[in-house]
C-alpha cells in the first residue's frame, strides 16, 4: 500500500526526520506515538503526498510519488483518506454538504451518490445533524464529520492525525470503535496519536503495530498488541 524507504525529512535547516522505513500493508492497522513535535504529523504528510521527502522515497500503490504528476497525484489521494487534526470545514455549508465535498469535487453524481451519503452519515451518527453547519457541532461531532468525509471516497487507506485529540473519553472509544471497523472493512489504518490510554484501549478489538518516533527515527514500540 504505502511504503517509506530510508526517508528523511528536514525543516528550517535541522533534520526532523531521518532513515525512516516502514511499510503499510493492504488490511493492516497501526499507531504512531511520539512526543509532541517529534513528526508524528509530518511523517502522515510524507504518506499522502503533502510533503517530498528531503532524501529516500515514498511509494504508494507501487509508485514512487516524486515521479508523478499533478493528474496522477490527484488520483492516488482519491486511495488515501486523511482525517486531519485541524477538521477543516467550509462554516457556511451544512454538514452533510461538508462531508459531500470530495464527491463534488471529483465530479461524481450526486443523484447516485445519495444513500451512500446517507448510510455514511448515519454510520457515524450525524443523521440528525445534516443541516447543522460546523461552528454548531460539538468536538465529536466535528471529529466524526472529519471521518466521514476522510471515507467517503472508500479509500482503501485511512491516516488519521490526533482524531480524539480535542474529545472526552467516551467520544474517543467511539472514534477508534469507527476506524476499527473500517480495518475491518479491509481498510489499512494508521493513527498518529499521543494517547497511549486510546492504544491499549484498542486491544481487545484489533490486531495493531505501535510505531513510536523518538530522535528522528522511527522504532517499532512493542509486540502485536
């Protein structure tokens, strides 16, 4: 699926990044930990093609990404889902048009699209906030919100950065309860995250690899959880 060979990455004259190796396989599902600023969100940059690595390659699909062009690029993003910490919005929209965003986007039928959008919404809880626009959800609706419309395209990958960051605990069990069931699905999930309460909450219900940065490299932190 995704695949990162000897990549380093650097910011502002320093190495943020350095000979990180690490491969996402099709169905697999993993954590990445690491203190705050250490490139948790830098390296799911890295994955989908928002950052080019400074020195080694990223491939996706088999493609090495720093050979493709702005056409093939948008194509392969379509693959790759991304909840971003941010939950970016448009305020002025409703929700349910929110979350619709990439199917208009890629020019698909909205006609057709339409229980699809709305099986979508009701697997995430939002049915009776379609209308509702951003500023009047509540953090984890937003963060569901961002979920969806991350899936929308069925991607066959999902990154996820901090996705129960801004939540309480209840919200975050029901987040990681979603993305759980998109692995299920066959989807490979990466989720970056500093919640070490939400990892060993997972192992009863998923089979998961702990990736931890620490001094620029990436380790893998323990067993099969």
């Amino acid at each position: 699926m995704i695949e990162l060979e000897d990549v380093g990455y650097s910011y502002g004259g320093g190495e943020l990044l350095s000979n990180v190796s690490v491969k996402l396989a099709p169905g697999s599902f993993h954590f990445l930990t690491g203190p705050s600023g250490a490139g948790k969100t830098t390296l799911l940059k890295l994955c989908y093609g928002a950052l080019t690595p400074s020195s080694g390659r990223v491939l996706a699909f088999d493609a090495d990404m720093r050979g493709l062009d702005r056409d093939q690029m948008a194509l392969l993003r379509r693959r790759i889902g991304v909840v971003h910490q941010d939950c970016r919005f448009l305020d002025h929209l409703p929700v349910a048009d929110n979350i619709a965003l990439p199917l208009v986007v890629s020019g698909r039928d909205m006609l057709r699209e339409a229980e699809n959008l709305r099986e979508l919404m009701s697997w995430v809880g939002l049915s009776a906030r379609a209308d509702a626009r951003p500023p009047e959800l509540s953090g984890g609706e937003r963060q569901r919100a961002a979920l969806a419309r991350a899936v929308i395209m069925s991607p066959d990958v999902v990154l996820a950065d901090e996705p129960t960051g801004n939540v309480d605990w209840d919200m975050s069990t029901r987040l990681l309860h979603l993305l759980v069931e998109l692995n299920r699905m066959g989807k490979t999930v990466l989720i970056a995250t500093h919640d070490l309460s939400l990892i060993r909450a997972a192992k009863s219900q998923v089979q998961a690899r702990v990736l931890r940065i620490s001094n620029r490299r990436l380790q893998l932190a323990g067993a099969d959880l």
